[in-house]
C-alpha cells in the first residue's frame, strides 16, 4: 500500500528517504537483500556488517547497490576487528550513509564525513549522545533498554530515554528499542524523535538472513519470553532457551567474568541466529517479539506500520482523548 507524504521531516531530509523507519543493521540477520527490501519500500535499509567477513561486506554492498537505487547504510560496530578493510569497503563503494556502534564516534567520522557518507551514532543515554554530537555525526540513535542485541548498562527504557536526549539534542534524533508497530512510532515520534529505527520486526521477515529456526522462534515468543543478560561482557537481550538458561546457572553460583566467557565461546551469536541452533544459540531479539505474529515480506512490514501510524495519529486527532 503506498502512503501519502505530504512533509519532508529531518530524518527523510537527511537521508533522502520518503519515510521515517530506519531497517536496523543486526548481525546474522541484516544482509543485502532485507537493505535493498525495506530501502525499496521507501525506508533506509541496513547491511549489518558486524558479521560480515572483508570481502563479504564487498558483496553484500555491491549486491545491493544492483538490487535498489534508493539510499541504504552500512552498520559499523566500532569493535569490529578489521574495522579499517570495512572502511575502505564502504568509501570503495560510495555507500551514503553509515551507522556506527559500540565504540567512540571522534575515531571514523571525521574522515567519513570528509568522503560525503553521512553518519550517525547508537547511544543507549545522554552523555554518549552529547559526545556523538560533539564528534561531528549527523544523527544519533538512542536505543533503549528494551532492545534486542547490545544494550546500555543504565537499563533505561526507550520511553524515558528519547524525550531525555531530545532536551539536549539538537542534532535529528532515531528512537529505537522497543518499536516494531505504527503505534510505536507514533508514540517514539510523540517523544521527540525525528524517525525510528527497527530490529526484531524485519528479523521476522522473509529477506531477513536469520535461520527460518529462529524467525519461527521470534513469532512464538510471547510477552517474558527474553532476558537482558551477560551484562558483565556484553549486554544482550535473549530468549530465554538452554543456553539462557546455563547463563542464568552460572550467575547463581556467582560466576566469574572468565567463567561466564567459557561458557559463552565462540560463535554463540552465529549458531543460534543464522545456523539455527535453538538450544545452543544465543538467540538476540528486542521485547517487541511478543507482539511479532508472522513472518512477512520487508515491504509489507514497513506499509503495515506506515498503516497503523496513520490510523493511530487519526485517532488522536479525532478527539480520541477529550479531556
């Protein structure tokens, strides 16, 4: 279904998009062919590249640069040990825009920026957003508690977070964590945001490079079903499987850090998410997932949500709160 734009706002200004929804870059699940989908739909898409070895990052790019002519990022997580390749991967190709991660914004984005790539930061509080601001980037993610993947240790849900970084931010401002919904964006645009990004809702969608394990796994996750954990390492919101429950195990009998490392291996992200493994995986998915009932082509995610906006926004208008 195709919706109406009547404004330009500062997020589809800055981007050149026609809506406000941003795909978000999540390992293991966020190649070129989900990008090029939601970026078709008129959003941004996001290859996560996190995952992505030098010259798969190469191919995904090039990939999606012949399957849409729309604008689309690269996710850029700052820990990313050959992060200089990537780099020169993303300036290679004239990808547009980046987004970057888990790492301080002063490193890359001066001379990003110096090769015409727009950048934007994901901060979980309002210190990292002054600081991403400070280094120059565009716009800036604020991603609250209820996310899936990496989490800040604050714990701060979406909803406090985006009107706290909007009272200090004067920079476009993408609230994530927590919306899967048109009504979630209306309410996260409500707060002060400019757009939003989304995760666990385009797992659930056909593009997605997920395992179909875990896609079905998402859909039968209900409202509890995750648990934001390992804080101690990496903070990372999961469904409650074996694995989980192991993790939970050791913090009973007051693990160590390198005991909780042992235990956590490597590749636990891949074999869950992209292999399958539902007992062994990590299995990295937002609150959101409750409210995740069907896996669906990107497209008709990003009209459903643009849909629910509509009426939601309608709704208020229509003195649904006359008080």
């Amino acid at each position: 279904m195709e919706m109406e734009q009547t404004n330009q706002n500062r997020i589809t200004q800055l981007f050149g998009i026609k809506y406000p929804i941003i795909q978000a870059g999540m390992i293991w699940c966020s190649g070129w062919e989900l990008a090029a989908a939601v970026s078709n739909a008129g959003g941004l898409g996001i290859i996560g590249s996190g995952s992505m070895y030098p010259e798969v990052l190469d191919e995904h790019v090039r990939k999606c640069k012949e399957a849409t002519d729309k604008p689309f990022a690269v996710n850029l997580p700052m820990i990313y040990p050959d992060i200089d390749q990537h780099i020169q991967t993303i300036i290679k190709h004239q990808v547009p825009i980046v987004f970057t991660s888990a790492g301080n914004p002063k490193t890359w984005t001066p001379l990003l920026k110096e090769k015409g790539i727009k950048v934007v930061h994901v901060v979980p509080g309002v210190r990292f957003a002054l600081k991403a601001e400070a280094a120059g980037v565009d716009a800036v993610v604020a991603e609250g508690f209820e996310a899936g993947g990496h989490n800040g240790l604050d714990e701060t849900t979406t909803m406090t977070l985006i009107p706290m970084v909007k009272k200090e931010l004067s920079i476009p401002l993408i609230a994530a964590g927590g919306i899967g919904s048109g009504r979630g964006m209306l309410a996260a645009m409500n707060l002060g945001a400019d757009g939003v990004q989304i995760g666990s809702r385009f797992v659930a969608s056909i593009e997605s490079s997920a395992h179909e394990n875990f896609k079905n796994e998402v859909v039968k996750t209900k409202d509890g079903g995750t648990r934001l954990t390992l804080k101690e390492l990496t903070p990372v919101r999961l469904i409650k499987n074996e694995f989980y429950h192991r993790v939970e195990e050791a913090y009973e009998k007051d693990a160590s850090i390198d005991e909780l490392k042992q235990l956590l291996g490597r590749g636990r992200a891949k074999k869950g998410m992209f292999e399958g493994d539902l007992n062994e995986g990590e299995l990295e998915i937002g609150q959101i997932a409750g409210l995740i009932d069907e896996i669906k082509p990107a497209a008709e995610i990003v009209n459903e949500i643009l849909t629910e906006f509509k009426a939601a926004k309608a709704e208020i208008q229509q003195a649904k709160f006359n008080f």
